[in-house]
C-alpha cells in the first residue's frame, strides 16, 4: 500500500511539474507575441510617475498593479524613457 502511494504520488507531482514548465513556456511565448500597452493616455500616466519616483519604483507599480512581470514592465518603462530594451 505504501509503494502504491509513493509511485501515485510521484506521478502526480511529475504530471504537475510538466503543466509549470508549460504554462512556463507559454508566458515566455505570450511576452513575445502581445504588445504591452499602446493607450497614449496611460503611457503619458506611466511617463508622469517615472519623472516623478523614478524607474525602479514605476517597474514595481507596474508590476504590483498591473499585474505585469518583471520584463514586461521593465520593457514597457524603457520603451517610454526612450532607452534601449535588453
């Protein structure tokens, strides 16, 4: 019974680590295909906070409400300050 066990519950977190390696790989795919935002209005709010707290902070704000990652925040930032996206 405990073998049993053991082997079931190998399979089940093996089946759940291949759907986050996809869901994974979907987002990577999703970040290349959708365009950030493209509304001037929010794009002239994002540019007011970046003069006035600065990059790093406006990344976070982005990113805390938003619901953005990391890069498409990041991107988006350097996109309005003009910088090249690495």
């Amino acid at each position: 019974m405990l073998t049993t066990s053991l082997i079931l519950n190998a399979f089940l977190l093996n089946i759940i680590a291949q759907q986050a390696k996809d869901m994974s790989a979907l987002k990577r795919k999703q970040l290349h295909t959708e365009p950030i935002v493209q509304d001037a209005e929010f794009h002239a709010s994002i540019k007011e906070k970046i003069d006035t707290i600065g990059m790093i902070p406006t990344v976070k704000f982005l990113r805390e409400t938003h619901g953005m990652s990391l890069l498409e925040a990041k991107r988006l930032v350097d996109r309005i300050t003009g910088r090249s996206t690495s």
